[in-house]
C-alpha cells in the first residue's frame, strides 16, 4: 500500500487523541486518527471512566434503597441480575463510542484501526489486520495513555486477581473480595462491590485513604466505608499471594509487623497506572522519556523531537481525561500557531465515591506543606436544606482564600453530587474570583450550590445558616 500523507496524525483515541484530532480537523487540518482497540474512547470510555460511573450509578441504588426504610419507604430486597446489569453498562459505552465514530466521519477524520510503531520522526508504521500501512505526517501527536499497574508479587495469570478492566466486567459477586489500594479507583469499585454484597476488605500502605485529598474532605468517604465496607487496614502492605484452589491467598504485614493469611475470592489491585511506552518506536524518533517511560513535554505539549507532541497519561502528571482533553487543545493551538500553554491550568479533581469528593486549585494540605498564607472557609451540608431532603448532611463545601487579596486559590466539595458542582469552583480559581464574588453572586434555593456561596460568606462572617465568626477588616 502506498503511504498515506496528512497533516496531522494523532495516535490513540482515547478522551485527548480524539479532541486532538477533533479540534484539528475544525482548524482545517488533514487528520488521521489511529487507535488499535477496536472501539474508539481509549481506557476511559471503555474500561474506566464511564462504565465505573455506570455501575456505581446503578449500585448506589441498591445502597439508597436500604437507606430508604427510615423515611418510611422500604422495598423488597433487590434481585440482581448481573447479566443485564452488564449489557445495560456496555450499551452506554458502545453509545458513546459509536458516537465519537459518527463525530470522526463528520469532520473527515480518517480512522485507521492498528497498532502504531514509529519507523521515524516522520513515519507511522500501522499495523492493521489488512497488513501494514505507512503514514507520513508533518505533526504526530502520540495519546497512547496509560494501563493499570500489576506488579509481578500480583501476576500470576490468576483471573481471580483482577486489575480495574476485570473488576469493572463484573462476571460474579464474590463473596469476600480484596482491595488492594485506597486511591480513587480502590475506593470506587470497592463501593461497587460493597453494594452488590461482597464483603469488601481495603489494605493500604499509608495512614489514609485518597491520599490528594484534604483529610476533612476524605472523613465522610472514609465513614461510610467503615460501615459498608468488611474492613479497612492502613499501613499495611501485601506481601505474598498464591492461588489455592478457587481461592487467592493472601499474606498481608500491617504497622505491627505481624503477618496475616487469608482467603479471598477475587483480588482487585489498584495501585496505580503505568504509561503505555512499550514497543512504540519511539528510539527511532527524538522523543526523550523519564525513569518511569513517560514523554517528556514542555508546557506546550512538545517533545524534545520538533515533530512529535504528546499528551494526557504518556505526557505525565495527573492522569485525568479532561486534562488530555485541555493538553489536546494546547497542542493543536500550538501546531496551528496560536499562543498557548497548560502551565497553570486548574485541573479538577472527583473521587465519585459514596459521597463523591472533588476539589481544584490550592488543596489546604498543599498550602500548609508550602508554607502559603490562606484562610479557609468551610461550610457545613448539615445546614443545607437541600442536602437534609436529599438525606444527605455529611457533606462539606470549603475556600482556600488569600487572606489579603481575598482571591479564591482553591475550592473542596465532599458531598452528593461534589464531581457537578465542582465546576463553579474551577471558574472562581481559573478567572481569579474572589470570595466577595462569590458572596455576591445570587445561587438558587434550595440548591447545594448555595453552599458555595455560604462558604464565601462565612470568610466574612455573615452567613445565613450557620454562625461564623466575624472578619475583622
């Protein structure tokens, strides 16, 4: 086959690669879009994001539910049908990808399915299942993502030992279940589970569960998973895992030095992800990598080769969609000639835990550890009407304010709904809001958006539904 020419192309079309190509395309630019799954979206669209937002929709039903006699509404108990539950999950996600396909074919974005090895800084080698295909391009953008990490102490080609992508295929309930990590994907599917009925058990080597967030914001996931969840153990790591029989053995060592064994019946590991930097190619190319393989970028999505760009998960730091998705923005901007950056970029953070915890901007742990001056602003969801209908009081809407600017640095939300609300937040920090802004901004009721504009109220001291204490000016 003779090589194709484009402008652009952009490999991986996970939630960056196809803004990427998306937003290129608009700017009137040759696209070619490569991914070697077989349906569009990457990790986050098929195996991440949606369908664990999906299933913890569903299943915070089934926790709701229980919850519902004290209101004088109780229910029958709930048939599962996991079947269905699955088909229902992969329809949302095959929705959406067919979705980004019909996007693709709309603007002209060439898709090619294959995987993508570089023979140069200018040549694509793809491999697709009608053989090789060789493109030559002026502008690679490489959006290849991330995987979740299983260390070998976890690989023993054990079904029963699952990463996310297993976890999230939920092929049975099991009765007792491990979770390995308290980071957000831990947290999340352990909820998931937990509601389905598997008795759940957290094992993590720090003193906490998510870890990025302010501790007041983690206390309300971390009560309702000391009631729902088996058990939750900190500092403690895993030592040792076999399979015996249907079961996986578990060796655990905790603060104490003292060695546990156990039987579970399905493992879930989530301690973190890994770039997907293997058997690109990228040797025959300038692209230089740090000691863990991620791309080394400028703040403008560069590389150290003049040809490539590189963004979301293989370009490093939080691994986020909507950060591939800005850092997409970036590198095409940059390509076409205008003036842009991702330094200073505020980047939201949502843990869609029971409650879901978000924040963005200066988290206040951050400014202690730095040494930052703030005031912070808390206010309570116990004196929102609207958390109390919802049967929701644990939450919390909290400022990080520059105590002499009075310019809002950060914003952290634990409560029902935090991951939508969160998004005033990012515009306070991202336009350099302050606190009279938001106090002066008229939020609806009953909403818990008003807690937003409560909070900024009490850093003035006047605010309607709970006692603060006066500033003095």
């Amino acid at each position: 086959m003779d090589p194709i020419k484009t402008d652009i192309v952009v490999l991986g079309a996970g939630p960056g690669g196809y803004a990427a190509a998306f937003y290129a395309a608009d700017m009137g630019k040759r696209v070619l879009l490569v991914e070697q799954d077989k349906r569009l979206g990457g990790v986050c669209l098929n195996r991440g994001c949606i369908p664990s937002k999906a299933l913890l929709h569903a299943t915070h039903l089934l926790g709701d539910a229980r919850e519902s006699a004290h209101r004088g509404i109780v229910f029958s108990e709930p048939q599962i049908d996991l079947e269905k539950l699955r088909t229902w999950k992969n329809s949302v996600v095959e929705k959406l990808s067919g979705g980004i396909g019909f996007l693709a074919k709309k603007r002209g974005v060439q898709v090619l399915y294959g995987r993508g090895y570089f023979e140069d800084s200018h040549t694509l080698r793809v491999e697709t299942a009608e053989g090789q295909q060789f493109i030559n391009y002026e502008k690679c953008i490489v959006a290849v993502g991330s995987k979740a990490a299983l260390p070998k102490v976890f690989d023993l080609g054990n079904s029963r030992i699952m990463t996310s992508t297993e976890a999230l295929e939920v092929e049975e309930i099991p009765e007792d279940l491990l979770v390995v990590g308290g980071g957000y994907i831990g947290m999340e599917l352990g909820t998931v589970y937990a509601n389905l009925g598997s008795k759940v058990v957290v094992v993590e080597m720090l003193d906490t569960i998510l870890a990025g967030a302010d501790p007041d914001l983690a206390r309300p996931v971390l009560k309702y998973a000391e009631k729902n969840f088996r058990e939750l153990r900190f500092k403690t790591k895993v030592v040792e895992m076999s399979t015996k029989g249907k079961k996986v053995r578990v060796v655990t060592e905790g603060p104490d030095k003292v060695k546990k064994e156990e039987l579970y019946d399905r493992v879930l590991v989530s301690i973190g992800r890994t770039p997907n930097c293997n058997d690109l190619g990228l040797e025959n190319t300038k692209v230089e990598q740090d000691e863990r393989g991620f791309i080394k970028v400028n703040e403008k999505q560069e590389t150290s080769d003049p040809n490539i760009m590189a963004i979301g998960d293989i370009a490093g730091g939080v691994m986020l969609a909507h950060k591939a998705s800005k850092e997409a923005r970036v590198a095409i901007e940059t390509i076409v000639g205008q003036e842009s950056t991702s330094r200073g970029v505020v980047i939201p953070a949502v843990v869609f835990t029971h409650p879901e915890v978000a924040w963005c901007g200066l988290t206040e742990s951050e400014a202690k550890a730095k040494g930052i001056a703030v005031e912070v602003a808390k206010f309570p969801w116990g004196a929102s009407g609207r958390a109390l209908t919802f049967d929701k009081p644990e939450g919390l809407t909290k400022l990080i304010i520059d105590p002499e600017t009075e310019r809002v640095l950060g914003v952290g939300i634990v409560g029902h709904g935090a991951g939508e609300l969160i998004a005033e937040g990012v515009l306070a920090v991202e336009m350099g809001a302050t606190a009279r802004d938001l106090a002066e901004s008229v939020h609806p009721h009953p909403t818990l958006s008003e807690t937003m504009m409560e909070a900024a109220e009490v850093f003035y001291g006047h605010p309607t539904h709970t006692i603060a204490k006066k500033r003095e000016e």
